[in-house]
C-alpha cells in the first residue's frame, strides 16, 4: 500500500476517536454524576429505614402503592431510552442517557420505600435485589468502567498493536467493504460513524448481520478485542439484568392488581386492587 494511503487510513481510524471526544456532550459531568450518587445513597437509606422501622410500614398503603407506581413509570425511562437508541430516534442522546441516570435514581428511591416495608424474602423482594444490582453496575461502569475504555480508544492506532503493511492492507479491505454495504444498508450513512440499529434490522437484516460481523472484525484488527470484550460482557449483564427486573416487576403488577386475592394468601387485601382472583 502506498504511504499516503496507509497515513488517510491511520487517520480515518485515529480520528473517529478524536472527533468523538472533540464533540460536545450535554450529558452528566462528573460532578453532578457524584452528586446524584450520594443523593442516590442517602435517598435509598432513607428509603430503606421509612420500610423497615415505621410503626404499621406495609407496602399496600395507598401512599407506599402511589409511591410505587410513580416509581415505576421513573424506571421504564431507562426502558424508553433503550429502544429510542436502538431505533436510530435519539437525535439528543447524551439528554436521554441523562434521563436515564436521573429517573432511575429517584425511581429507585420510591420503589424501595414501597418494597422494604414488606418481605424481602419473596419474590417482590428478589425483584427490588435485582434493581439494587442494576443500579450499581450502572453506576460503576458510567464511572469506573468508561474512563478506562475511554483511555484506551482515545488513543492512536498504534497504541493498540503494531501497524505494519499487513495491517493496513486488511484494515482497507475491511472498510471498502463496510462502504459497499452501506449503499445498500444505508446510502447516506457515513462509514466512520454508522453503527446499525434497530431500524436497520428490521428493514435488512441480513446486510446488518454482516455489517456487524465487518465491525467486528475491524475492531479485532486495531487491537480493540480486550476492551471490546469488557465492554460487552458488561453492557449485556446490565441489559439482561434489565430484561429480569422489567419482566419482575411485570410480573408483580399483574399478580397484585388481578390476582389480589392470591397474593394476600387468604388474608385481607390491604391494597388498591382490580379484582381478588386466587383467593
């Protein structure tokens, strides 16, 4: 490869980093990212001891049920974010990702003065766990786990592994694919910023799967393969922690508002409820 082409190729590859981090991002900075933290922290203690040492605390209470609720619309805004992103809809993603950080943390907070002032060794309570795992994975990867993977791809090529004419001759061929594909997948797309969404799968998932699996392979050539990994194992334990708490507390509002009678076991329902079935 001639060098002028292997230094456009350096620099196509070293400049998406630098045009990432040169743009401006309205999201959380650190700052207001600790202070919500320690609001969090104090917030759920609270939560915690109103559930656990008030005099006649259940969860059924109209102000605990009213609690919970709202609570519950705060944390499917992590929901919403999720399949705006996917669907190529989030044109203000560092907002929506604030969004998601600051309705979690005070939905969090409501939901666990409705689930501690009841059983925490039962299925609701393993639900309420899985929010609490949800939250600090959250928090520890927006904190710890991106300044090490911003680090390291912020850095040149060079920095992930040798560039020798080898290297650049199939990182070219790897990109000239990418961009024959794009006309297909998406004609007005730029190369060095695509990445598919959910709107893409939906229209040409086959051109998509091979999309991803060139990224992938381009990610493996510079050298992104140890972080690429971490990231990844991380971000799918977080959204399969999702799935389990959305399909919980799923679970939960259909047995409590219709299946009341089934879940007081017998006992008076203490609780705003549609019907009684179960009883």
């Amino acid at each position: 490869m001639p060098e002028g082409q292997g230094q456009d190729l350096h620099a196509a590859q070293g400049g998406r980093a630098v045009n990432a981090a040169a743009a401006p991002r309205r999201d959380l900075p650190p700052r207001a990212l600790r202070a919500v933290t320690l609001l969090l922290v104090v917030g759920l203690a609270a939560a915690v001891l109103s559930g656990l040492l008030l005099p006649g605390a259940t969860p059924g209470t109209p102000l605990r049920q009213s609690l919970a609720a709202l609570g519950t619309v705060l944390l499917f805004v992590p929901v919403a974010f999720s399949l705006v992103k996917r669907s190529g809809r989030a044109w203000r993603a560092p907002a929506w990702f604030s969004a998601h950080v600051l309705a979690s943390a005070g939905g969090a907070v409501l939901v666990t003065a409705h689930a501690t002032a009841g059983n925490l060794l039962s299925p609701p309570g393993l639900v309420w766990l899985a929010l609490l795992a949800l939250l600090a994975q959250g928090l520890a990867a927006r904190i710890l786990l991106s300044r090490r993977i911003a680090a390291l791809f912020a850095s040149r090529i060079t920095s992930f592994g040798e560039v020798d004419g080898d290297l650049r001759e199939r990182l070219r061929t790897v990109i000239e694919a990418k961009r024959a594909l794009l006309t297909a997948l998406d004609p007005d797309a730029d190369e060095a910023l695509f990445s598919p969404n959910l709107t893409h799968l939906l229209r040409h998932p086959w051109l998509t799967w091979r999309y991803a699996r060139l990224a992938a392979r381009e990610a493996r050539l510079v050298g992104r393969r140890e972080a690429g990994l971490v990231l990844a194992f991380w971000r799918r334990a977080h959204i399969a922690l999702a799935v389990l708490f959305v399909l919980g507390v799923l679970g939960h509002v259909v047995l409590v508002l219709f299946f009341a009678g089934y879940v007081a076991g017998g006992e008076p329902v203490g609780w705003w409820h549609v019907t009684a079935w179960g009883g």
